[in-house]
C-alpha cells in the first residue's frame, strides 16, 4: 500500500508539471493593436490590408523590411513611459525604431491614405485584441509637412489634437472621435500614440491622410473619392475578449463633404471579407487544444490529491 501511495503520489506531480509550463498561465494578457481607419501604414501593408497591400509603398515597405507585416498589430515599445520625444530618434517615428518595421519610415508620397476633411468631426477605428487601460494621443502633422522627407518631431505640434483616456474596446476595436484641425489640405500625417497604464507597452503607428477644406470639396485639395461597393458585411462580434475586429463601412462618393472620404487604394477589409480578427486570433490567446489538455491535467491532479489521503488511511 505504501508503494500504491508513493506511486500515485509520483503522478500527481507529474500530472501538474505542464501546468507550471504552459506560457498562458504565467504571462499577463498584453495588448494588441493599430488602426484601421484612417488605415496605418503597418494595417495598409500586411496581409489583411486588402488590395492596398499591393501599393507600390507597400511593396517597397516589405522590401525594406525583409518580411511582410504580418504582426502588423504588434508595433509596440516597453518602458517608454511618456518620453516619446526621448527615446524614439527623429526619421523612426512610424516604425517606433524597431528594425522589424523599418519598411513604414519609408519617405514616400504615395502611401495608401484616407480622404478627410479639415476642421470636421472624425472617428478613429484602432483594432484591439484584448481591452487595457490607456491614453491615446492622435496629433496631426503642422502646415508644410513634406511627406517626401523623414517625419520627425517637429513636424508634429507639441500638443495632441485630441486625448482620449481609458475609452471602451466596443466589438473588437476602440472608436474614437475626435475633431480634426483646421488650416491643413493635401497630404498630412496622422499620428497616433496609445500608451497602456495596465502594461508597460507604448504603440506608435502612422497613418496617411488627404485633407480637404470644408469648401473645397468641389475644387482644390483632395478630389472627391470615387464611388465603390459597399463592404462586405462583418459577422456578429464573439462575446470572448478576442473579439473580431470590425469591417468599416466604405461611403460613397455622394456622401456629404463632413464624411470622411478614403483614397481608392486603401482597403479597410480583407478581399475575403473576413473580419480583421480572424488571422490574429491564433496568436491573441491559447488555443482550444491547449484550453482542453489544460482542463484534462487540473481534473486528473484533483482527483489523485483525493485519492492519496484515502490509500494512506487504509
């Protein structure tokens, strides 16, 4: 009876090993995102960017970078802390001076990029894997911006136009609104800052807009959108904290001159029309294999730890 004791005894330490191994139950939950309208350049250039991932930009983009965005929600820098200004170089701001995203530094003009109208009301969509508490600070390039040449500091204000705090993650993705400022046209950089407060993640991301004045939808600046289908509805969001991503809608050309207007290169969904989540959702979280053999090993310890004291009393 005492080697049946010390042999079960034996399993049910060997049963709770894997259990101290597997990464899910160790590691926080790390945030997870960019935006998607107006579209980044990392979101444009990765494989769920649509057909804008065919740009000459993007291609350009992977060739500098060696590889394809594929972890385009994952631009992000530990331990920044507020010293944005500090600790990332002028000429790096959109890859946050991480070699794995050199490609977005690209002083290009011809990035996909979005139709938006200067001084009117907008919404940023920035896609989100699991909800954490933050700040985001969106800035908006000054007047004489150069796209042809490395962005750096100075050509953004000191200021964001807009700071949004701890915002909820509602369907896969954080909105929001903000109004945009006036006195730009043409091509300008939004900039785009989330610093977490429950992790230690700063992200960074870029994205290329077309502004218009208010009156100047007929004439001057961006010339109106052309017309195209409506996307392909998303399915409903999952109740999980992976929820999908959702796909933006695409408004016409008719829209009113407030709307925001999106360049035709610029996809805001995959040609397959699934929603963003879907190819990230593998690596957001454990899978449902590793879910079920964890869920095995807890009832197979419980039930030797029940065991053991009734052997050694007999």
């Amino acid at each position: 009876m005492t080697r049946m004791t010390a042999r079960l005894s034996t399993l049910a330490a060997t049963a709770a090993t894997p259990l101290l191994l597997l990464p899910w139950t160790a590691a926080p939950a790390q945030a997870h995102g960019a935006p998607v309208d107006p579209v980044s350049r990392v979101y444009a250039c990765s494989p769920q960017g649509g057909s804008a991932k065919g740009t000459p930009a993007c291609q350009a983009a992977i060739g500098a970078n060696g590889a394809p965005f594929t972890a385009w929600d994952n631009l992000r820098v530990s331990g920044v802390g507020g010293r944005d200004r500090q600790v990332i170089p002028d000429g790096r701001l959109c890859s946050g001076n991480l070699p794995a995203y050199r490609g977005l530094d690209l002083a290009r003009t011809d990035w996909p990029a979005t139709r938006l109208t200067a001084g009117s009301r907008m919404t940023l969509t920035y896609a989100s894997t699991i909800a954490h508490e933050g700040t985001f600070r969106l800035y908006l390039t000054k007047s004489g911006y150069d796209p042809a040449k490395p962005l750096k500091w100075y050509d953004l204000p000191e200021r964001p136009f807009a700071e949004i705090k701890n915002p909820p993650l509602s369907n896969g993705a954080y909105h929001l609104g903000a109004t945009l400022p006036t006195g730009r046209t043409g091509r300008q950089l939004l900039y785009t800052i989330w610093q977490n407060t429950s992790t230690p993640d700063t992200y960074y991301s870029c994205s290329d807009v077309v502004l218009s004045g208010r009156n100047a939808a007929s004439g001057g600046g961006a010339r109106p959108a052309p017309s195209r289908k409506p996307a392909a509805k998303a399915p409903a969001a999952s109740p999980s904290a992976h929820a999908s991503h959702p796909a933006s809608a695409h408004p016409s050309a008719a829209a009113p001159a407030s709307e925001p207007r999106r360049d035709s290169s610029y996809a805001a969904v995959p040609d397959d029309g699934k929603p963003v989540a879907e190819a990230t959702r593998a690596k957001s979280g454990p899978s449902a294999p590793l879910l079920a053999g964890g869920a095995a090993v807890v009832l197979l310890v419980t039930a030797a730890a029940a065991l053991v004291p009734r052997l050694r009393r007999r």
